[in-house]
C-alpha cells in the first residue's frame, strides 16, 4: 500500500479526478435524456426537473459534514465508501420503471457524491504546497470544466444507442476501476478530531430544501401564498443557520472564521454564480436543439463540443498561469466571456438560426469555463490551514452546489412561467419521439431563448466577485505542508 516514501501525489490526483470526472459527469450528463426519460416514463417537465434537483439537493446539503468527516475519518476511506454508494446508487437509476423510483435512487446517487467530493479537494490541498497547486488545481479544475461539458455529449450518444437508462448504468464499471485506483494511489492522510454539529446539519437541510422546493414547485401551485411562505421560511431557516453557527463555542459546522479570508469569500460566491449558470444553461439549450430544432440527442450534444473542447486544451495551460498571475485577472475575463456568450446565444436563438451562427458564442464559452473551474479552486484553498483543508472544502463545494441547485429549480420554474405567459403548455413536445408541433414552436423558442437571460446576468455578480480578489499570501503553515507525513494506508 501507499506509505510516505512510496505515494506520489499526482497518481493520487489522478485516481481522484476519474471519480470526481464520474460525480460531475452526473450532473449535466442527464440534461440530454431528459427528453428521452420524459417520453419513455410517461411524465412531465417538472418531475423531469427533479431527477436533476433531486440529485443536486442530495449532493449539496450533507457536504458541510462530510468534509469534516473527511478531516475526522480520513479522506481516502470516506471517498472509498461514497465511491461504493454512488456506483450502486447508479445501478439503481438505470433500472428504474418510473420516475419516483429514478428520483430516489438520484437522491442516494447525491449522497454518494457528496462523501467524495469534499475528500478531492482536501486532499489536493493537503498533498501539494502551495506553489505547486496552482497547477494541480489546473487539472482538477480541467476535470470539472469537461465533465460539465462533456456530459451532454456522452449522454445524446448513449441515448440514441443503447436508451436512457445507459446514461446511469455506465458508471458501474468506472466506478469499480475508479476504487481500486484510489485504493492504491491515494495516500492515507493523518487524521484530527472534530465534533459533528448535527443541529446545524438540519437547520441547513431544512432551509435548503424549502428555498429549493418552493422555488421549483411554485409554478405548479401558481406560486399560491403558501409556496412564498415556504420559500420565506427556507430563507429564515438559513439565517437562522448562520447565526446558530456564529455561537457555536466549540466546533461549528461551518468556521464562519474562514469567511475573514477575503479570497475564499469571494471564490464562494463566484463559485456560486458559476455553478448556477452552468446548470442552468443546459436545459433550455437542449431543449431548443431536441424540441425546437428536432435534433437527435446527439446531434443536440456535438452542437456544444467545441466548447468541452477549448475546456479541456486550455484549462491545464490556464491552470499553470494561475500561481503565476494576480488571482483577479483570470476568472474576471472567464466570467464577463461566459456572460457575453449567453446574452449572444439568446439574442440570435430563433426556429431556424443557422448551426454556425451560434459557433462564436459556444467557443467563447469554453475558454470562459477554461478560465474559471481552475482559478477560483486555487484562490480558495490557497491560504487555508491546513487543519481546515477538509472544512473549507466541504464549505466551497457545497456553495457550488447550492448555485446548482438554485439554478436548476430558477431555472424550471422560469420556463414554466415564461411558456405559462404565452399561453403554451409545458407539456407538449420535448419527447423523443420528435419535435414540437409546428404553430408551437415560435413561442417554445421565445420562452427558452428569453430565460438564458438569467444564467447570464448572474454571472455579472461572478465578474464582480473576481475583480475584488486580493493577492494571496503565503504562510509557513501552508509551505510546510510539502512536508506532510502520510500514514500507511
């Protein structure tokens, strides 16, 4: 097994990143069936929704503890057996007969991801100095730029090959290749002590889920005055959180301490707005190129290549310039680019807008995904102690989840609203059985076109956040941690 004289830390990065690539892959891989597992289960838009919602809720609310428990377990044990859940987890999705089945086996897919998640970035932080992360974040930054981007991709091709379900079941064999990787290459880290905060764990869990399911389920219930109670009492039970963990003495959920990091507060909140954003683009976009435009999944998929393309031949390049330049001026330029794209992507989106109209502003949003995954991983964790790798993990991945997860219910229930106000109805088309009927697709159009709009201003607050990141320091805590001792696994 591993031991301090044999581990290497970039065979350990690269065992973490096939699952972590399998996590994200996840995420946006099921935007493309959604079509295809809407027509096949015989349900609609909303509940279609869920199966990502479901699993993005799973995911983000239980990362606060499972970063910690990382800290307090050991990285590589808590990944191993959160690689284990979401495998079998995603047998379960692939073998689902209807909805209700595949949003719950999402939810246990959703906890699976969020014990491993927290662990790659802890253990990067922890294994690399400072001076070298930049560029390890590079590549972890890279897988999560391509995973996001890749996913719709490999998605339209196992939908139209082998059907939806493969979408889900093709994970089982990485997963299996993904644990015997990371048990012998991933290094057994030295392990602190550290108390659960369970009442913040529910608080949290209660606040998210009524803000999220408020906000995705209004529409159906024509946001009645009990839909607003239920998103005001998520938005209270939150504060709520916030103030708890500012008066837990011992150890809190969340060490509101790491906040007075400058640089890791903004890289919170721009990761936020990212992570909105992208999940929030891809369904009205697969849904204009299968619904509107009637393109298979796949030809609808290698529409967006080129972005997942310039992602991935750029972010490992972009990633070596991050220790090397002031942390503002690379996600600043990836954030206003990504903005621009989308605002361009909806003002030329019509019925019959020619494919390659639409090729500037997909490039235009790969080198902005290349130019932020990356750089506000490494802003983050740059000036964290070390004791606090798996905290200050748990926290930036589950405000990035949290940005998920809004983005994809403010999403849905834009759409809604937006095809509710122009009097179609949500339900028709968008079955893979072909496109929409030909008097509906004007005003489908419109609606999709018109709620890109929001992905795209949020990310002005992205652009914001970037420009006020200050230049990091270096402490001798952090240059020690090139030194730190690794136990035999």
């Amino acid at each position: 097994m591993t031991s301090e004289t044999q581990y290497d830390p970039w065979r350990a990065l690269g065992a973490l990143c096939l699952g972590f690539f399998m996590i994200l892959l996840d995420m946006t891989i099921v935007s493309v069936a959604n079509p295809a597992i809407k027509a096949d289960l015989n349900t609609d838009i909303n509940s279609v929704i869920w199966v990502t919602s479901a699993y993005l809720l799973a995911y983000a609310v239980p990362l606060l503890i499972t970063g910690r428990m990382g800290d307090r377990f050991g990285p590589k044990h808590v990944y191993l057996g959160g690689l284990v859940l979401f495998t079998a987890a995603s047998l379960w999705c692939g073998l689902s007969t209807s909805i209700e089945m595949l949003i719950v086996a999402r939810v246990f897919q959703g906890f699976g991801a969020a014990l491993m998640t927290p662990q790659t970035m802890a253990v990067i932080t922890r294994i690399f100095p400072p001076d070298k992360r930049g560029t390890a974040m590079g590549l972890w930054g890279s897988v999560a730029g391509v995973a996001s981007l890749v996913g719709p991709i490999a998605g339209g091709v196992l939908v139209d090959s082998l059907g939806w379900e493969w979408i889900f079941i093709v994970n089982v064999p990485v997963g299996i290749i993904g644990f015997a990787l990371a048990w012998r290459f991933v290094p057994a880290l030295p392990t602190n002590e550290h108390r659960f905060d369970f009442l913040g764990v529910g608080l949290s869990a209660v606040g998210l889920f009524c803000l999220v399911f408020g906000l995705q389920e209004g529409g159906t219930y024509d946001w009645a005055w009990g839909v607003w109670l239920l998103i005001g009492t998520g938005i209270a039970v939150l504060v709520g959180f916030v103030y708890y963990q500012s008066r837990v003495k011992a150890e809190p959920l969340v060490p509101l301490v790491l906040f007075k990091e400058r640089n890791f507060s903004l890289a919170n909140a721009a990761i936020t707005c990212m992570a909105f954003a992208i999940t929030a683009m891809m369904l009205p976009v697969m849904f204009y190129a299968q619904s509107v435009r009637g393109f298979s999944p796949t030809k609808a998929a290698l529409v967006f290549a080129p972005m997942a393309i310039v992602t991935g031949v750029l972010a490992p390049f972009i990633g070596k310039l991050v220790d090397r330049t002031h942390p503002r001026y690379i996600p600043a330029i990836g954030f206003t680019s990504f903005s621009v794209a989308l605002f361009w992507f909806s003002a030329i989106q019509e019925v019959d807008t020619p494919i390659w109209q639409y090729m500037p502003p997909i490039f235009l949003m790969g080198i902005a995904n290349a130019c932020i995954w990356a750089p506000l991983a490494a802003t983050a964790t740059h000036d964290l102690p070390p004791m606090q790798a798996g905290a200050g993990a748990g926290i930036y991945n589950t405000t990035r989840q949290v940005g998920s997860v809004l983005g994809s219910a403010a999403i849905g229930a834009l759409i809604v609203s937006r095809l509710s106000a122009k009097g179609v109805d949500g339900d028709v088309g968008g079955g893979a059985s072909g496109p929409l009927p030909e008097q509906a697709k004007e005003l489908f159009n419109s609606a999709l076109a018109e709620s890109l709009i929001l992905p795209a201003a949020v990310l002005l607050i992205g652009v914001v956040a970037s420009v006020l990141f200050g230049r990091p320091r270096r402490t001798q805590e952090q240059t020690a941690q090139a030194k730190v001792p690794v136990a035999t696994a």
